[in-house]
C-alpha cells in the first residue's frame, strides 16, 4: 500500500498544481473541520473525495481502503466511550446517563448517554480531519512538503529527520515484507508457539537492519561530501490553476458560512 500510495502522488492529476495552494487548501479545511459542525464535517469528507477521487484521479478502491483506517480506530475507541460501570450503591449519580444497563452482582454496567454522543460526534470529525491529511499525503509529494517547511523556517535538523524517517519508513516496511514471505515460506506460522518465535525474529532482525541500513546511509553521505545539511534539487515548475482556485475558494467559504448560520442559530 505505502509504495502504491507514493507512485500515485507524482502520478495524480492535481501534481501540476503548486504544493503550497494545495496544503493551505488542506491546512484551511482542517481547521474548519475542527470546529465544524457534523453536517459540515460530512460535507467536507465528500468535498475531498470528490477532490481526490475526481480530480485527482485517485482509484475509489485505494481511498476507501485508506479511510478503513481511521472507521478501525474509531470502531476500537467505542467501547471506551460508550460502556461504563459503576457500584450499585452509586447508581443514583449517573441514573440521567444511563441508557440502558445491566445489574452484575454488585456492579452496574450500562451504555452512556454522553459516551454514545460523543463516538457519534466522533466519528464524523475524525473522517473528515483524515480527509485532509490523506489529501496532502496523496497529492503533494514528501519532498515538497519539506521545501514548504524549509521556506517557512522550519529548523534544518527536524527537516533532516523527517527525511530519514520517510526514507527509513520504507526500508523498514521492505525488509519486514522479506523476512514475513521468508518465514511463511518455511511454515513458520503453522501454530502458535511458531508465531510467537517468528515475531521475536522479526523485531530482531529489523532492529539489526536497522541498523545496519543507517550505518550504510551515514557512509554513503560522508562520501558524498556531507557537512551536517541534507540539500534537496527541486526541478519542477508549477502553475496554478484558476478554476481549481476559484472552486475552492467557494466551496470553502459556502462550508464557512455554514458553520457561522449553525453556531449563529444554536443548532
């Protein structure tokens, strides 16, 4: 999936366009999404799947795959929230949360009312922040997003690490892949006990390829003349596109005005 994702971010139909409208485009939305109401939180989840997957020419199969990411999340934090318990002897102070409950001896577990609120509140919100995230890390490629950084003033050695977090990201994800198809290939799944050992193995191994694969990259720099910052060629030009411009600026500012006419009548 990540070597998917990063072929179609120099692959998607918005690439042309200038990384720096399209993260304040995501940075804006973001923000609005934060404070939104849910109605407009839903909005802005459709708003950029038609972005991603119209205009960027995203597959619907890719995208979906990525939103079962935060749907997993939010599936796993409903329990936490939802269900509750408390002793008999103090069930009086929480009788106006409870919507419905069970007795256990002398405990009480019952479903929240303001826990089953909040998941429902939840759950729109988090789609629609992730929304923004997966349309920055779909359709702006790493290295642009650290020239922005570079630009703004970010400090070079964050910038420096997020580089060989992103480059160590993928050499990580390779190498367990490897060692994974390895060991599957010599039953090392075949029961529990096996399992058990084959993960000790792959934590081992990759904390030693790890390192190992640092080590290489530090020779490889030192070779290369490093003196303590990574440079990065930016050869690409950019043009802005007006339509898109102007299609976004409406659709923000319709979602904005939104927002204010919810809070304004207290709905």
């Amino acid at each position: 999936m990540h070597h998917q994702i990063d072929s179609l971010v120099y692959q998607n139909r918005l690439r042309s366009l200038p990384p720096e409208h399209k993260l304040i485009f995501a940075i804006a939305l973001f923000c609005l999404s934060y404070v939104a109401p849910i109605g407009v939180q839903i909005l802005v989840t459709v708003w950029l799947g038609i972005w991603i997957v119209g205009y960027a020419r995203i597959p619907i199969k890719i995208y979906g795959e990525l939103l079962l990411i935060p749907l997993s999340f939010w599936l796993v934090s409903v329990p936490a929230l939802v269900i509750s318990g408390v002793g008999l002897e103090d069930i009086s102070l929480v009788q106006a949360d409870i919507w419905q409950g069970i007795k256990i001896g002398s405990f009480y577990l019952y479903f929240s009312q303001q826990g089953i609120d909040q998941a429902r509140e939840l759950f729109p919100r988090a789609i629609a922040l992730t929304s923004c995230l997966y349309f920055v890390l779909i359709t702006i490629p790493f290295a642009d997003i650290l020239r922005i950084l570079k630009s703004c003033g970010c400090p070079t050695i964050i910038i420096e690490l997020l580089a060989l977090m992103y480059r160590f990201i993928f050499v990580l994800t390779a190498t367990a892949n490897e060692i994974l198809t390895a060991q599957s290939a010599r039953m090392g799944y075949g029961n529990w006990r096996l399992e058990m050992r084959s993960l000790a193995l792959i934590a081992s191994q990759l904390l030693r390829r790890s390192l190992e694969n640092y080590r290489q990259i530090s020779m490889g720099l030192e070779s290369r003349g490093f003196r303590g910052e990574l440079r990065f060629w930016h050869g690409r030009r950019y043009q802005a596109n007006w339509r898109y411009i102007m299609e976004a600026l409406a659709g923000y500012l319709l979602l904005l005005v939104g927002t204010g006419w919810h809070y304004a009548h207290g709905i």
